[in-house]
C-alpha cells in the first residue's frame, strides 16, 4: 500500500523488549518508530491506544493444499483465517495434489501463491527419498527459494511415502551442504504399526484408543535416530510439532551439545489433553496424538526455557463430515485439527495470562523465531526501520469466547469451541495494509485480494535501505 500510515498510541512489542511508540509505515515498510508522530502528516491513522503492536506472527506449520480437487482450503481461505488470527506469513507444507517433491512442482506450487495468497507465504520443499525423487532435485528446489526440506518418518499418505533411516540418512547428506532446515514429522514407523495393530486385535475404536496406539515413546524413538543421523551428517534437523517430554530432553541435550537442532510445538500440545480427545473424538485426532494432561504439563518447562524454538498450528481443513465417524470408530477419521486463527490467542492466553511469560518472548516465538530459522529476516518477524510493515494489534484486555461463527477459513470447526480466552486480535496489517480488522462487517473484515500475497524465496529478504 502506497502513502503514509501512522499507527499511534500502542505498546510496540519486540524480542528486545516493550516500548510505548508510534509507527511510521511508508510504502510497505516501517520508517520509523517515534516518541509521538501527531505532528506528522500521514494519509491513514490508526488508534492503537490500549493495544500491544506486535510483528505480526509467522506461522511455518500450514497445510492448505493447495493445488487442491476437493477444495478443503486453498491459499484464499487459508490466509482468510491466518488474517483473522494476526497472522501475515506461512510456510506451507509440501502436501498436495500433486506434492511438492520436484523443482517443477515447486514453481507451479510458487505461480499458484502469486494468484491466491493472502498473506505473504513461504514453501516447504518435500523430501521422499531416492530411488523415487532424484537427488539433484533437492538442490533444485533450494535453489528456487524452498524455505526447508520435510520428510515422514511414519506413514503420511501414498501421496507422500515415509522416509526409512537409510533414506533420511541419504536425505540429510544431501541436505547439510544446502544450509536449509529439514523438518520431520518424528513418529516411529515400527513402534506405530504395532501399536495400530495391537489396538486392531482387540476392536477398540474408542477415541483413547488413538492415544494408546501411538504414546510419547513413538515420538521419542524416532526423535533419537533424527537426532543422531543429524548429529553424524551436520545437517540442521528440525521436529516438528513436538509432543512428548522425552523426545524434549533429547532435544534439549542435543542443543546443549551444539548440535544444530530447531523444534517446535503447537497449541493443542499446550492447552488441550486426552480429555479433550474423549469429548470432541474425531475433532480431536491428530498426530502426534493429544497427551495426558500430566504430559502436557511436562511439555510446558520447555516453551518456557526455550528449547522449544517457536509455536506454530499444523492446521489441517478437513471437513466436518469427514470428523464425525469418529464418533463410532476414532480410525475412521483423517488426522488433523483446524488451527490457524487461534494458533496466537490461544497461546497467549495459556502462556502470557496463565503462565505469565513475558511479551519478548512470545513474540520470539511467534515471529522472530521463526523468521530467523526459515530464512525471512531481516524482513519478517520483528518491528524494525526497514523490516516490512507486518503488524498485529491485541486488545490484552479483550475477553471473548472462541466460536465457530467467527472463523473465517473454509472448514468452520475448531476443538477450542466455546473456550474462553483473554487476549484479542482487532487488525492484522500486512506490508501496510490492513487485512483483518475485527470493527469492520462482512467481506470487509478480511479485505485483502487473492493474489496480494507474496511468495518469500529463502535467500531473498534484504531490508529495505
């Protein structure tokens, strides 16, 4: 957005620390941050008195699908939701129809951002080993911008086959030159089949049965052979969505050890439990599968003491028909839970309310984290003179029920329903345009076009002079 825009009278939030500031935002950018901007002229003002000004969060976790036949969600109402959620940049996923595991799926996949996307969007390049994806296209995909490499280690879909230790070991050879992030989806193949299976001999279908088929140590395995296969290859291992307070302290001894080593969780690790699968069933499967609550609170030392890097959603949009038979049978159910528009407020109310950490750090996990680890500083995930202009307003004051009325992406469910949160998002401004604000009604409360994203290629995010 061209022209002058002044965000006046807001607490201004970095990882540095809280200042009370105005924003100078010129051209997409800020321009600066001022003691008090009333006397400069500017074409759009907005009130931010009461409001935190915090860059605005970079969710690295997305999946959208998009080239998608059965329209679950797409780069359009995905970026509806992650606006509505304070939300400017993602980093989608490499699943699809096709799946992006070759340099050319990896363009289309970049033209189809430039059409659709709402807000600004990285992508994760897929890695399925050889013989069926040749080597050179790892580098090729790095080379046209991927942000990370993504691998299986159990079982995802016949669309994107797991990766075996032979493989990953190969994987990350390949990998470590290239300098990217390789991002695992860490459950034991072997420990998880059996698991499967032993639920299978005794026909149990009961929503529990999901949570005992694949516990905290199936994570945890897989998470020691990444860990070790990455120690020995140097390559930059990344788990994703981590569940499991063992699978942390390995993680934790390896950080300690100097290993290069990145993690992250999501919200519903955080503040949702197996009683929360018992209630909403099929709305609440997913994997790694929701913990005990005794686990979840062994989870949390490590989001507050920073081993855990960065909090993302992995949002999923599956129907709600296709959750409901999990009401007679758990497995009959994808894996996956809608999260994009309440990946921020949930976790500032389970973190800075209840748990009262510090607002540096929530934005450190929330923007400068992961802007860091997947190549989009100096222009994402902070509010610096020069960075873009990604901003997202919170009313911590604004108390407020999660509905299923208010989301704004396709698939109109959430296992938050009915939670009460403090802490509300009212706009989202991303490169200077507002693309969320909560005052407005109708299509005008998420008003940016399709198309007016941007694709982030890795390597390309200098700052503005």
């Amino acid at each position: 957005m061209s022209g002058r825009t002044i965000v006046e009278g807001g607490t201004v939030v970095t990882e540095a620390g809280v200042v009370r500031a105005d924003l100078l935002i010129e051209d997409e950018r800020i321009a600066g941050l001022l003691n008090d901007a009333a006397s400069i002229t500017a074409e759009r003002r907005i009130d931010a008195r009461g409001l935190l000004v915090l860059p605005g969060a970079i969710d690295v976790h997305t999946h959208f699908e998009e080239p998608d036949p059965d329209l679950l969600e797409g780069f359009t109402t995905g970026g509806h939701g992650a606006a509505a959620g304070g939300i400017t940049t993602v980093v989608e996923m490499p699943q699809a129809y096709p799946t992006t595991v070759t340099a050319a799926q990896f363009r289309e996949k970049v033209d189809l951002v430039g059409k659709n996307a709402i807000v600004d969007m990285a992508l994760w390049a897929g890695v399925i080993g050889e013989p069926e994806q040749p080597p050179g296209e790892l580098g090729a995909m790095a080379a046209a911008g991927a942000a990370g490499f993504k691998s299986f280690m159990a079982s995802s879909s016949p669309f994107f086959p797991e990766v075996d230790n032979a493989k990953l070991y190969r994987a990350m050879l390949a990998i470590a030159p290239l300098g990217l992030p390789y991002g695992l989806h860490a459950e034991d193949a072997s420990l998880l089949a059996d698991g499967l299976r032993r639920m299978a001999e005794v026909g149990r279908t009961d929503p529990l049965a999901h949570a005992e088929s694949r516990p905290p140590l199936v994570e945890e395995v897989a998470v020691g052979a990444a860990l070790l296969l990455g120690e020995k290859t140097g390559c930059h291992v990344h788990l994703c969505h981590v569940a499991s307070a063992g699978a942390l302290r390995l993680i934790a001894a390896a950080k300690a050890r100097g290993q290069r080593v990145t993690c992250e969780t999501c919200p519903q690790y955080l503040a949702l439990s197996t009683d929360d699968l018992t209630r909403h069933k099929g709305f609440a499967r997913c994997a790694p599968a929701l913990r005990e609550q005794s686990e979840v609170d062994a989870i949390w030392p490590f989001v507050l003491d920073g081993t855990i890097d960065l909090v993302c959603s992995d949002h999923c949009a599956y129907t709600a028909e296709s959750k409901r038979p999990g009401e007679a049978d758990i497995f009959a159910v994808p894996l996956g839970l809608s999260g994009i528009q309440t990946l921020v407020p949930v976790f500032y109310d389970a973190a800075v309310v209840q748990r009262g950490m510090e607002l540096t750090r929530f934005t450190r996990l929330l923007a400068a984290n992961p802007a860091r680890i997947f190549g989009l500083t100096p222009r994402k995930g902070t509010i610096a003179v020069g960075g873009d202009a990604d901003l997202m307003l919170l009313d911590p004051a604004g108390g407020w029920t999660v509905r299923v009325d208010d989301l704004h992406h396709r698939q109109r469910w959430t296992p938050f329903e009915g939670r009460e949160l403090k802490g509300r998002i009212v706009r989202t401004i991303r490169r200077g345009e507002t693309i969320f604000d909560d005052q407005a009604t109708g299509a005008e409360r998420v008003p940016a076009a399709p198309g007016s994203g941007q694709f982030l290629a890795r390597g390309t995010m200098e700052a503005a002079h």
